[in-house]
C-alpha cells in the first residue's frame, strides 16, 4: 500500500481562516453521510485523520488537509442532514461561495455519492457551484460495496445522466473493501495537476 502523508491545517468559516499556502487545493462536496471524510481517509491509506466528528451534519466548516505536502483536499460540509432543520448546500453558501469564486488555487471538486442514490437537487446545487467558476468535477460513487458489479454500472450510468456529467469523470469506489480508490487517487491528482 502507498505511503500518503496527511496534516490537518484548519477549519474556516471565512475566507482570513483560509491556510495560507499556494498548494492546488480539491474541494470534497457532498450529502451528510456520504462518506467524504471516510474517502479522505482512505484515499491517504488513513483511518481517522480526517473525521472532525462522528455525529452527521456536525462538520459545518471547511476542513483543510494537506497532503502529502503537495496538494490540500478542503471538507465542505455535508448538506441535506433532516434533523432539526433540513440544511441544504444553499444554507452553507456564506461559507462555500466565496471558497469558489476567490479561491484561486481550487483546481476541482470531487462530488462524494452514494451509489445506490440517484443525486438530488442539492447534489445538483452543487455541481451548479463549480460550474459557475468552470471547475472540474469528478463525480466519486462510494460505497459500492453495497451493489453488485451490474448494479454498479447501471447506478453510475444513472448518476452520470442525472448530473450531466461524462462517464469519464464519474468512478465507482469502496472505503470499505477499497476498490477503486487507486484510479480514483490518480483522477483527483490528475485534476490538481500534480501526478
Ligand atoms: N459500506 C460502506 N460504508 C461507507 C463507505 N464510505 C463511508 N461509509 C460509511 O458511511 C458513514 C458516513 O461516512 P462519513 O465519511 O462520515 O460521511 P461524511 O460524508 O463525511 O459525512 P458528514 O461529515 O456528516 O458530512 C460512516 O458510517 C461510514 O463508515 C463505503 O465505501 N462503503
Ligand atoms: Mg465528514
């Protein structure tokens, strides 16, 4: 297994909490729940590095962590969560749209999903976000654990259509039995044009 190097640098909720660092940054997007920080961590061969808390909905900041010292993978929070209040990605705009339109190091944003969940309207809001700034997208299928090879393709075939987004750009992946986290780690160094 290779070796990945991952700091924790910081929350923010604004833009003067932002890490002062010129590293290309991917931002880490998705429903409460979907498994972003566990893609996180396995992506850096981890276990709890990047879990700010066990409770859903509970990471509200941005998280910052730089890897391997040459790119910082940014936790948004997790939208969607029902309890108390539906937040959706809109709810967190003070916090997300100055991180697109200012952040000029962002070079692209993973969109963590269920596989087994056809994207809805937030998920939708969010790719909105990043295309609003021509952001590349790489739509990240986790948990594919839970399908059968055949389901896979068919959910994946699915997202892609509901998101718009070309079957190049969308990868099937486990945090749990780690299929597909190596070409997945490959796409995302790729998009933050390190290799
Ligand atoms: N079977 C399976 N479970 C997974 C996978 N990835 C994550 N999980 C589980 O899904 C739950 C949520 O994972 P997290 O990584 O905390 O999700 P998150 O997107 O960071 O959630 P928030 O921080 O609340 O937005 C946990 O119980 C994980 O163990 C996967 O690939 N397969
Ligand atoms: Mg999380």
């Amino acid at each position: 297994m290779e070796y990945h190097e991952i700091r924790f640098l910081n929350s923010a909720a604004k833009a003067s909490q932002w890490p002062d660092s010129e590293l290309p940054e991917i931002i880490f997007a998705g429903r409460s729940n979907a498994g972003k920080s566990s893609l996180i961590n396995s992506l850096t061969n981890r276990k709890n590095v990047a879990y700010a808390g066990k409770t859903p909905g509970k990471t509200k900041l941005l998280n910052f962590f730089e890897v391997d010292g040459k790119v910082i993978f940014t936790d948004a929070p997790g939208y969607g969560y029902a309890s108390g209040g539906t937040r959706s990605v809109l709810s967190f705009s003070d916090i997300l749209e100055p991180y697109f339109n200012e952040r000029k190091q962002l070079k692209g944003m993973v969109l963590v999903l269920d596989a087994r969940r056809i994207p809805n309207s937030d998920d939708l809001t969010m790719i909105e976000f990043a295309r609003a700034v021509h952001l590349p997208v790489i739509a990240a299928c986790v948990k594919c654990d839970k399908l059968s090879y055949s389901q896979q393709l068919k959910s994946i075939k699915q997202i892609c259509e509901t998101l718009n987004i070309a079957k190049s750009s969308a990868y099937a992946a486990s945090n749990l039995n780690r299929t597909g986290i190596d070409k997945l780690r490959e796409a995302i160094f790729r998009m933050a044009g390190i290799e």
